[in-house]
C-alpha cells in the first residue's frame, strides 16, 4: 500500500520541501560556477529507470565535456582526472546530485530508491537483479547508495582492471543489497535511510547502517578493509544526528 499509494506523495512532499528550502543556496552555487568557471553548470544523462525504461538525469555538472567515453567509461576514482577541480567539492559532498529534485517533481525519481545506472553499468548486474532492481523509481539515495559511498575509493585500489573489480565484487554485492531494498520497502525504512543518508553526510565515518538493518546481505571481506576504525560509538552518533 505505501509504495502504491503513499511513495509518491512521500516524493513530491519531500522534494518541494528541500528546493524551498535549499534554493537559495543553489542558486549562490549557480551563480559562483558561472563566474569561476567556462564549463557547462548541468549535466544531463540517459539513466537505466523505473521498469528498466531509459530517462534523463540531470546534475550539477563535475566533469569536463565527453569525459565519460560516450556512456562508455562510467566508472570513476578517487582523484579522477576527468573532474574539473574547482567542482571537486561538489560530487565530494554530494551536491552535484541535488538537481535530481527536478527528476523527483517529474515523476522520474523517487528520494529514496536504487540508484539509476548507465546502460554500461546496468548490463553487470545478473538477470535476476536487472528483472527486479527498478520495479520502483531510482533513487536519490539508497542502501546500495550508503554502503557504496565509498566506490570511487575502492575502484582506486583495486588491483588490475578496474571495470573487472566492478563486474566481480561491486556490481554483484550492489545488486543484492538493493533487491533487500525491493523486499523490504516501506515507509519506516524509507525514513530510517534517509536519516542514515543525512549521518553518512555529516559524519562519513558513520557506521549505522548494517547497525540498524541486521538483516542486509553480509558484506564481503574484500570492502572490510576500508572500514572506519576510530568511528564514534553508533549510540553517540545518534544522539549528534539528532541535535545536529
């Protein structure tokens, strides 16, 4: 019933609510890129959508012209050349993303979803995740969005072919996080990952997310090495979250 009934209207509250909060702010971002700089302010993309049909996503744009190969090379590292430097901070922090309230409006995205890949991307994951993975909207954020946070940084120390790093441990372990998330939709956990969102953002060692849902797929031990060692007690990370 909620995903029927009540996502959307969850979607199009929350959306409205964020781009009259934060425009202001986007627009001093909008008028900062276009003194500083000579590149393009947005981003527009053919993303893997809802029912596995192609639509555009648009972003703050964080990368030089055609640096993405023609949708061919979609995969990106720590320190990655191809980002303009003074954009840096912007796919750092997350905010090239926030243009995708437009998508949410239009009925494209949904906040809270897996993420919308490139057709590149979508073609690794196994038939039974390309079958179920958009039987709802692609999401802002997500679980597989939390848990690979850190992509960029582990794709950067791989060994070997990073495109066989992906097709061999992300895109597997990705897959299955997120039809855990096509199971266990509903609005509680909607909610709690939004909140989670907010903490990774805020404080990135934050380490709640297999904390609060027990029951994800395990993680394997090839992405344990990154793991924060020095992260607060998840009882103080909590407790920081909600007076921040």
């Amino acid at each position: 019933m909620y995903v029927k009934y009540f996502k959307r209207i969850f979607d199009v509250v929350l959306a409205l609510t964020a781009l009259l909060v934060l425009s202001p702010f986007l627009l001093v971002i909008l008028v900062a890129l276009l003194i500083v700089g000579k590149y393009p302010l947005f981003f527009i993309q053919e993303r893997v959508g809802h029912k596995n049909k192609m639509f555009k996503i648009i972003k703050l744009n964080t990368m030089y012209r055609n640096s993405d190969g023609g949708g061919k090379d979609s995969l990106s590292t720590d320190d990655d050349a191809r980002v303009i430097p003074s954009r840096r901070f912007l796919r750092k922090t997350k905010i090239d993303e926030l243009p995708q309230l437009l998508n949410i409006l239009q009925g494209s995205m949904s906040v809270v979803g897996a993420r919308p890949q490139m057709p590149v991307d979508f073609q690794k994951y196994p038939p039974e995740v390309k079958k179920r993975i958009y039987n709802t909207l692609p999401g802002i954020t997500g679980i597989g969005s939390i848990i690979f946070r850190n992509e960029e940084k582990w794709i950067s120390k791989a060994n070997g072919d990073k495109h066989a790093f992906y097709r061999d441990h992300i895109s597997p372990y990705k897959g299955s996080v997120e039809l855990w998330y096509q199971d266990n939709i509903s609005f509680k956990n909607d909610v709690l990952i939004i909140f989670i969102t907010a903490c990774v953002l805020i404080y990135p060692k934050c380490d709640l997310v297999y904390k609060t849902f027990k029951d994800l797929p395990p993680k394997p031990e090839v992405f344990n090495e990154d793991e924060p060692t020095d992260s607060v007690k998840n009882e103080e990370l909590m407790e920081e979250c909600l007076t921040s």
